[in-house]
C-alpha cells in the first residue's frame, strides 16, 4: 500500500483531470445560477438570493482547492460529494484508491 492509500500514477492522473472535473461543475453552476437570475421574484431578491449562493459555491471543491498530494483523497470525496464527479470519473485510477474512497464514502 502506498504512503497515502494511491499511487503516483493515480496522483498524476488527478492533477491532469481537475481542472476539466472544476470546469463542468462551474459551468454546472452558472446555468444554475442563470435559471436563478430567470426565475421568481423581484431583482433584488435574485441578485441577493445569487450573491448568497455564489459565496457559498465557492468554497466547494468543484470551485477551488487546495492541491498538494495529501489532500489528494479528500478532494476526490469532497468532490464526490458536492457531485462535481461520480464514481465512474474514477475509472482510470488504481483499484486501491477506489476501494479507499469506497471505504470513506461508505
């Protein structure tokens, strides 16, 4: 078992796939936040309801994170979890981090 439960292959594979992985889900989010903008109520309750939202997207890790290779796990998890990615994004990595996320997301 390797020092952080993945392989150097499965960190380089992470580093070449999130930026595509943040790309969808920001673009997931701005048609959110469109249909947000086009839908009910005044403007100002859109702008302020938008603001509140965008303020809390932003601390997702589909937004932004912190890289470097020991939070590589918890990024995938939280990922996962803010459906950023599924499971099947995983495919090309190692069986041992699979089964650690598995392990973690129960």
């Amino acid at each position: 078992m390797s020092e952080y439960g993945f392989t150097k292959k499965d960190w380089s594979l992470f580093r070449e796939k999130i930026s595509d992985w943040q790309e969808a889900y920001m673009d997931k989010l701005n048609k959110e936040y469109i249909e947000l903008l086009n839908g009910e109520g005044t403007p100002s309750e859109r702008f302020w309801t938008l603001e509140e939202r965008i303020r809390n997207d932003e601390k997702d890790t589909g937004v932004q994170l912190r890289m470097s290779r020991s939070n590589c796990i918890t990024n995938i998890v939280s990922l996962l979890n803010e459906g950023a990615i599924t499971m099947n994004d995983l495919e090309e990595f190692s069986d041992e981090l699979k089964e650690n996320i598995r392990f973690i997301t129960g």
